[in-house]
C-alpha cells in the first residue's frame, strides 16, 4: 500500500498539519506539535504495515487548498474522499460527527443518542479523542453537557480557535464558488452634489479682510469727445520767408 504525505502550515495556534492520504481516501489529518516527521510516520507504522510512503504536493494539494478555504471562511464541508482507521464504533461516530452542521456544537450525549446507543457518552468521547482526521471530521464540536470546552487531543486552545473561526463566519451569506453571491452586495448611492455660496465681501481694514468687487457688464469703448465750439483744432501754417534786406 502506498502513502503520500505533505505539512502544511495552518494559522496560530494550529501550527503545522501532518496530511496523508491513501488511494481511496485522506487517512490523517493531525497537528504535529513539534514532532519531528520521521516520527509522525512512525507512529503510524503499526496500523499501517508494509506502506510505502512517499510525499506529494500534487495529490494532497486539493487537500490543503480546501483547508486554507476554510479558515477563510470560504468553505464549510470538505469534499475530499475520507479513509480513516478504527473500529466499527469509532466510525460510526465519525461519520455522526459530519452530521453536526457548521457553526454549531452537540454534548457526548447526543452523538451517542444519534449512533443509536445512549449509555455510549464515554464511549463516544474516548473515540471523539482519537479522531484520525482533525478539522476535516469536526471532533471540535464535541463540547460537555454543561456547555464546557472539555478534552480535545489537539488542546483546549485549539479547539477554542477553530469553534471561535465557526462562530464569526457563520453569520456570514455562503459562497458561490468563486462569486459572492449577490445579496452581499451592497448599493451606495451617490451624495447631492453640493453647490458653493459665493463668498460674502468683508469691509476693508478688518482682519483678514479681502477685497471682492462684483463682476460688471463690461466697459464699452471710450467715445471721443467732440471739441466745443471755437475751440477747435488749429493747423500749424507754415512761417512766411522774411525778405532779404537790401
């Protein structure tokens, strides 16, 4: 059987994801804290005898893509094929655990109500506990009776982050695959325009004062004045030639 792994990075307090994923379907999903990645594989090594395991970004990409989707609050089901190990109980309440809608928590109680057997609370907590595939299977979702965040292998600080990412994007309209679907789109109409009062002319001498004169029709060409009478133009007549003396 073969294996293909990849790590991604997931936002604070999350830390690095430890993906795996066989030929029928993603078999890990889990938070590596601090774990080295031979040791993450080896740790898996007795359920899964005789794999190869080989990495690949290519076939966990469809994967990780999904994953950021989700912390963006793009998406709220994954839709990748799943192939977890566990007994028939354990899947059982695996499989209850896709039930619980987005956005929403359910008490041991009730999955154990929901799988058919409700004395299981315990049951059904030890196995919400060793939820192969984290995030993806909601196990955060799981909360107590009396509404508390009790246990949770990734960490209570972990769990209260991703019911936290839940709760602010639920309120939120779904997305159309890459389109916001119309109704978030909001109209703003345009301000009147606003029309400027000329300004009013201050008295000269004051603070600040500016002189405005109001525009008048324009001057029309002086006229030449017409000479009153006697009092006209002279020609300049030319000197008479004085005589020669004799």
């Amino acid at each position: 059987m073969r294996i293909a792994y990849h790590v991604m990075s997931a936002p604070s307090p999350l830390g690095l994801l430890f993906l795996a994923t066989t030929e029928r379907g993603l078999r890990y999903v889990e938070f590596m804290d601090r774990r080295s990645l031979k040791r993450t594989i080896a740790a898996h090594a007795a359920e899964n005898p005789g794999a190869v395991w080989e990495p690949s970004v290519r076939e966990l990409r469809p994967l990780a893509e999904e994953l950021e989707q989700f912390f963006c609050g793009a998406i709220r089901r994954f839709h990748v094929p799943l192939d977890p190990l566990g007994s028939e109980f354990q899947l059982k309440v695996w499989r209850a655990l896709l039930d619980i809608p987005y956005g929403t928590t359910r008490s041991y109680g009730e999955i154990a109500k929901a799988i058919g057997d409700p004395k299981a609370a315990r049951a059904v907590g030890l196995a919400n506990n060793q939820n192969p595939v984290c995030i993806v299977v909601p196990c955060h979702r799981v909360i107590g009776a009396d509404g508390k965040l009790v246990g949770y292998a990734g960490g209570l600080p972990r769990k209260k982050y991703l019911l936290g990412l839940e709760k602010r994007f639920g309120g939120m309209q779904s997305f159309d695959g890459d389109r916001v679907i119309e109704s978030l789109a909001v109209k703003v109409s345009r301000p009147p325009a606003r029309v400027s009062k000329p300004a009013k002319p201050r008295r000269a001498g004051s603070p600040g004062a500016v002189l405005v004169r109001p525009r008048s029709a324009p001057r029309a060409a002086p006229v030449a004045a017409k000479p009153a009478p006697g009092r006209g133009t002279r020609k300049l007549a030319a000197a008479p030639a004085r005589r020669r003396a004799r």
